[in-house]
C-alpha cells in the first residue's frame, strides 16, 4: 500500500511551532545555570597532598588563582567538594597547574560515598576548562585517572557553578549533636545540667560549669556537628551567669581552633552572631565572667549548611485566620452536675505557695443550671489533712475547702485564643484563677522552667484590679512578665472576658475586649531570659484560699465563696 505524501507546509509549520517551544526552554534552562562560584571556602577533601609541600586541597577553593592544591605522584587521584546541601550542579571551571591530568571524570554523590559521573574525559589539554554538565548531589568530585605528567595533579582553582534555584537551605545544624564543655554543674541547684542541655532546643534546660572546678577563666562548650559544615550563624541564650568576653571557633579535629568571631562587651541574655566559618566542630571560648559565678547557656545553637543535622522537634502552627472553635466547655447542664471527666479532672489535696484550702475530689465543683460551672471555696475542715496555720482557728488542720479543675490529660494546646467568661469570688483572702502551665511539668520539668500563662487572677484584698502574667526560668514570682487592670468597681460584682491570644511571636492578654498587655517573644528573650511557651499547655481553674499573695482570711472573710464559670473556649 502506498504512503500518503507528507503535506510540506504542514512539516514546515509544525516545524517551526516546535522551534518556537523549544528555544525559548532552552534559554531558561542555560540562563538557570548561576555564575558564582559554589565551591568557594567550602569544605574540601582529597586522595592525598604532595609529599613535603604546601599544597593543601584548601587551596583549590580559596579563590586565590596563586595558590594551588597538589596531589602524590600516582593515579588514581581525588579532589571531593562539599557543597553544604543537595544541590543542581551544571558546570565546572578547572585551572590546571602544569601537571593536569588526561583522563578524569566529574562525578556527584548525595553522600560522598555512591557516585555517578556527570562529565569525563580522555583527552584533557591542561589549562583552564569551562565545562558544562548537569547533576544532582552534594558532593561533586574531580577523580583523575591518568597524569600528563611524571608528578602528581594540581589545581590552582575548581570552581563550581549550580542552578540559581539550588541554593542550600541553611538550617539547625546543632540539634542534639554530641557536646563538651570544660566542666558541668551537677547538684542540687542545677542537677545533671550537662553540654547536652544547651543543645537540646530546650529553653528551659541549661548547661552550667561546675562550682567546684568551673568558676574560673576560661571555660569552653562544643559541639560537633558530625561532620564539615558552612557556619553561618551561632545563637547563645545566655543565664544570668554570662560571658563578657568570649569568641566562636571553628575546627575540623577539635585540638585546633580558628576563631570566626570575637565578643569583647558580651551583655547576656540571647545573642545572635552572624559569622562565616568552615569546620565539623564549633566551640564558644569563654575568656572573661559577667560576674563571680561560672558559665550557663540555656541554648547553644548552631546554624548554616552542611553537617549531619538532626531536625529538631517541628514548631506547632499558628492559628489560622479566622480562628476556629477547637474545644470548649459551656457548662449547660443542669444544677449539681459535676465536671465533665472527659474534659476536667480535679487536682485532690492542698495546694502550693502556701495556700490554706484543701482541694476536694468534685465536692465543690459543681454546676448552677444556669449554664455555669461553681468553684466553691468554704469554711471546712479536712480531718488528717495539713496546711499553714490558719490565722483565724490557729490550726494546722487544712479549715478550708474548695475546687481546683485541670485539662491535663484530656486537652492541651500550642497556641490559640485561650478566653474564659469568669465572675470570680470576692471577700479577703480569696484567690481565684484562670491559667494555663505547660504539660511537661508532670514530665519532669519543675516550675517555672514548665511555664505559667496567668490568663486571670485576682485578690480579695484588691476587689477592682485583676492580673494577668507569665512566668518562666528566668522570670517568675514577683519578677513574672505582666500587668493588672483596675476597672474602678469590684471584678465580683459580675462576668469578665478573660483572654490571651498567643502565636509563636508572643501573647496579647485582655479583659473585656480591652487589651492589658503585649509581650513579645524576642524582646523577653533579649531583656528576661528564655521563652519556653511554643509547646502545650493545659488550662486550670480554681478558687484557692489564702497563699503568700492574697494574705489569709479574717474574721471578716465571708464563707462560702463562689466562682462562676459561664464558658472557657479554645480557638487555633
């Protein structure tokens, strides 16, 4: 059977549609390809250096066309560049020193170990070559198989050139990575307070020189980051016992140290150090003391390119916009319901800062049917129980009994909306609250490095002010972060808003849609100490009796004292 004839104008057309499609990708392609050189200062290795001289594989990417790598005089020889990150290879510039090689292959590796070649050749001339290839990986390697010459190879410069959309993506590099120090504290003020703790991307775990060996000039942590990296950037949480003179060093076998970056004014609290350095190992040098004590950091962190980085725990998004309802607590049920154990579970006992009530397993915690949840705080003995003296009775005996509720366990969120619509108890001694602590404190981490997010609390001694407050390992007690708001007129006289809205950058705390105070994350880092509030939380509610803040009843305390809960409510 005959063929049709193919249509000339047809093939010329389509032709000529093909070219158009083609040529224009071809030019984006070649104009992707960068023109700096991504071999410069990065970490380098090779098969071997000229026996006796100065020839190091650094100086193939120092940028210096007048100093040179040299190799021994055998084949095969190997110069291994590490690029920091995965990244999309498309070119190379070699400047041969006399003693080039002939044959040799351009190869990349995700892991300097599997290698696939990306350009190779038989018949090198020497000189200066641009060569253009394509590739992927990390590691990108000269393997030269055969010498022009009776010596070795040598390179004045290997240059590297990748596509304008691979630049490495700098990152935490430190993360619990293996860490030293010239001592550590281990005793009851700071137990186990290792190098590990500056690099476990916990703000509220430190490490400290010992008191007995560590109190003295210098001091030293390092860390190693498992193998040679681009640093880029150093950050330091300092404790109040900080380092006024001190310099960030870099190594690539931790005997011999470049200092990067020298500090001669250091002034505590969180320092973040831009710096450009090379090494596997990156130590603080701690030459000068703030004061009569050690050293602590609560973070040691280290970023940039390279390494064998261990990602850290992954940060909890922010709420969304607009907020929604993710769990809440009405309480519309009717009169004398207890707490929904689905959501609430009773703290039982007496409870902290010197408080005089004992709290009961649900006996006073009860709803109104009026669509409310009942703190109630009484005048009632515990038999067997033990408190403060009470002023009143001048008994040991706990006199006094009330409700304290915790989501611990059922519920706990990172960040949100946190409001509750509150009338809370009136007369002297009463201590009623609405707050939030983080969940690790039942996981071993005492207060206040757990955190405390005090959404509302408010004295029977002071019936128009209430407070809201955080407190955390550097800030805590009378020195916690917040502010109170006096509306003229007793808080127990009826229901208030009580909110704090909080993100990864900080809180914003109201009361009746009225903002009381704003507090931000980087300026408490760089003028209190650590922010340990970006993991959960749990909520609390209770109506405590006396304490060290509110003062103890009197005999003109009135009993029982109620605190009305109308709704609490979560947004993200």
């Amino acid at each position: 059977m005959r063929r049709p004839t193919p249509n000339r104008g047809a093939l010329l057309a389509a032709f000529a549609l093909f070219t158009a499609l083609v040529v224009p990708v071809t030019a984006v392609q070649a104009a992707e390809c960068g023109t700096a050189n991504a071999a410069l200062n990065a970490p380098v290795t090779a098969s071997s250096v000229e026996t006796g001289s100065p020839f190091a594989a650094t100086a193939a990417v120092d940028g210096n066309a007048g100093t040179r790598w040299s190799s021994a005089f055998s084949d095969p020889q190997w110069l291994r560049i590490d690029l920091g990150a995965s990244r999309d290879v498309c070119g190379a510039t070699l400047q041969w020193e006399a003693a080039y090689a002939t044959a040799f292959q351009l190869q990349v590796s995700p892991d300097g170990a599997a290698w696939t070649t990306v350009h190779q050749t038989t018949t090198g001339t020497g000189g200066t070559q641009n060569l253009t290839f394509t590739g992927t990986g990390r590691y990108l390697r000269l393997y030269a198989t055969a010498r022009a010459t009776q010596y070795g190879v040598s390179l004045w410069e290997f240059a590297v050139r990748t596509g304008t959309n691979s630049t490495p993506t700098e990152g935490l590099l430190s993360y619990n990575k293996p860490a030293f120090a010239s001592s550590f504290q281990d005793d009851g003020a700071c137990p186990a307070c290792t190098p590990a703790k500056a690099l476990d991307f916990n703000p509220a775990t430190r490490w400290a020189t010992s008191p007995t060996t560590g109190w003295v000039d210098p001091g030293w942590i390092y860390v190693d980051l498992g193998a040679s990296a681009r640093i880029s950037k150093v950050v330091v949480q300092w404790d109040p016992a900080h380092a006024s003179a001190f310099q960030v060093q870099t190594s690539d076998n931790a005997s011999s140290w470049t200092t990067i970056h020298s500090v001669t004014n250091g002034t505590g609290f969180k320092q973040t150090i831009a710096v450009n350095g090379t090494g596997r190992y990156v130590r603080v040098n701690l030459t000068a003391r703030s004061g009569p004590y050690g050293y602590s950091l609560w973070e040691f962190q280290v970023y940039g390119t390279g390494g064998n980085p261990t990602p850290p725990p992954a940060q909890a998004p922010d709420p969304g916009n607009p907020l929604r309802l993710v769990w809440s607590d009405e309480f519309d049920t009717p009169a004398g319901t207890r707490p929904d154990a689905a959501k609430w579970r009773p703290e039982v006992g007496t409870g902290q800062n010197a408080e005089l009530q004992y709290y009961t397993d649900n006996r006073n915690a009860f709803t109104d049917g009026a669509g409310n949840m009942v703190l109630e705080a009484r005048r009632e003995v515990t038999p067997g129980s033990a408190c403060p003296v009470d002023p009143v009775s001048g008994s040991g005996t706990c006199q006094y009994t009330s409700a304290r509720l915790i989501t611990e366990g059922k519920a706990s969120w990172t960040y949100g909306r946190i409001e509750a619509n509150v009338k809370v108890s009136g007369t002297k001694g009463l201590w009623p609250a609405f707050w939030m602590l983080g969940n690790d404190i039942f996981k071993g981490t005492a207060w206040p490095a757990s955190g405390e997010i005090d959404i509302m609390e408010h004295l029977g001694r002071e019936p128009n002010t209430a407070y809201q407050t955080i407190h955390g390992p550097a800030y805590f007690g009378a020195g916690g972060i917040g502010q109170m708001r006096d509306i003229g007129q007793d808080y127990s006289n009826a229901f208030h808003l009580f909110r704090v809205d909080w993100n990864s950058k900080g809180m914003v705390f109201s009361i009746d849609g009225v903002t009381v105070i704003t507090i931000d994350k980087a300026t408490v880092e760089a003028t209190r100490g650590p922010w340990v509030f970006d993991k959960p939380f749990f909520i609390l509610l209770n109506n405590a009796v006396g304490g060290d803040w509110p003062g103890p009843p009197d005999a003109t305390t009135v009993f029982p004292q109620r605190m009305l809960v109308d709704y609490v409510r979560v947004y993200q």
